[in-house]
C-alpha cells in the first residue's frame, strides 16, 4: 500500500508548534476512510514529522515470525521489506513485544542491529502501534545516516503513533458498524425472500436462515448474500 501522493498533506516548516503539528496530523488521519488509508496517510505524516526521518513503513507481525508490511512511504522501503528473508520481520522486533520503542543507532555498527537490506539504511526508530497476545503493529522510520533518531524524535514518534493508534481504533469502529448495518440489511432481505416463497412468518424464515448457514458451515452474511443476489437474478 504505497503512499504515493501526499500532495494533500500538510506541510510542518521549520518552528511550526508541536502541538499543532500534531493537531493537523490528528486532523488528516482521522479524515481517512479505511484502516488501509488511515495508515498510508500515516506513514507519509511520518516522514514529515518525526525529525530525522526519510522513510517510514507500519508492518505487523504475528508470533513465529510471520510478518508483512502494510503501508510505506516510498518504494525504497517497500523493496527493502520485501527482501526480508521468508518474510522474517528485523531482528530488533522481538524487544517490540515488551517495550514500545527500540532504536537502530547504526546497522553497520556490531552492536547496531539491523534494518531491512535497502541503499543505505543505517538507522531506524520502530515505535509500537499496537500489540496483542498474538499481533504486533510497528511503524518505523529509516534514515540514511547513523544516529539520526535523538530523544526528542523518539517523544514526537511516540505522541504521533498514539494519534494514529486513535484514528485506527476510530476507522476500524466506523468500518465495523458500516459492516454490522450491511449485514442486517442483507439478512432482513433474505429473511423476506424466504417469507415469501416459503409462506413463512419472519420468527420462521429467520430460523430457516440459522439453520441452513449451520448445516452448510456458511457464515449467515454470506448465506443471505447468495440469496439475495440468486433472486435479483430471477
């Protein structure tokens, strides 16, 4: 999910207030529509934002190494990611389940860590998004020297991925509820289809919906879609 055009994005000059920064950041995320935009916006903010970055991506892992990136900032990034051996995330992402912060002063030095193969990378600052028993969510930005991320990059890191964990939470509800409300149209109109044809009352063709979606092993949203559609056909 590249994030391509940021011409719509608010720029930050120099001596622009943190706060207001953030504010305008905030403002941009929680304009999105979907999780999916919420974080290509995201990792365009970030560039602009966290100081010291050039590149930034928000990855997820799962427990046993399992790990995909979901938004980047340029394809820089995304081909360095996608070089990742069989899709192992940075090495550095096992101290993400117990700390939200880890830093990569210098991948060239020993004790540097490392930073996805790409021209250059020498450092990066991963800050957590979101983490469960089971998934890890990781925005990280890159930069081309060593010892780019100080103190201060890591505070405005950390008060930007709290505004941008918000705006998920926020999309996400939205998505859900947006979701909750198509199924229970759909199911009403099944529900009709089959009062109709069956001459049953709605207590019954609901029933009859139950228990088909439970003998076919077929989710009831998706059995009342393939009626629902079967009978535009018709």
């Amino acid at each position: 999910m590249p994030a391509s055009d940021f011409s719509d994005l608010p720029d930050f000059p120099r001596g622009f207030e943190l706060a207001e920064a953030l504010t305008a950041a905030a403002r941009q995320l929680h304009d999105t529509a979907t999780p999916h935009s919420t974080m290509s916006t995201a990792v365009g903010l970030a560039v602009r934002l966290v100081p010291g970055a050039e590149h930034a991506t928000i990855s997820e892992a799962e427990r046993g190494n399992h790990f995909r990136t979901l938004a980047w900032s340029d394809e820089v990034v995304r081909t360095a990611h996608d070089l990742q051996p069989d899709g192992e995330g940075a090495p550095y992402w096992d101290h993400l389940w117990h700390a939200p912060v880890v830093h990569v002063a210098d991948s060239e030095s020993d004790a540097g860590g490392s930073v996805p193969a790409g021209p250059g990378l020498r450092s990066a600052l991963a800050l957590r998004l979101r983490a469960d028993k089971r998934r890890l969510t990781v925005l990280t930005v890159y930069a081309r020297k060593p010892h780019a991320f100080d103190d201060a990059a890591t505070r405005i890191g950390r008060l930007f991925t709290a505004h941008v964990g918000l705006a998920l939470d926020s999309v996400t509800v939205r998505e859900q509820l947006t979701e909750a409300m198509h199924t229970r149209d759909l199911i009403g109109q099944a529900t009709g289809i089959l009062m109709e044809r069956l001459n049953m009352d709605a207590t019954e063709a609901f029933d009859s919906l139950v228990r088909a979606s439970q003998r076919e092993n077929v989710k009831l949203r998706d059995l009342a879609r393939r009626i629902v559609d079967a009978n535009h056909t018709t």
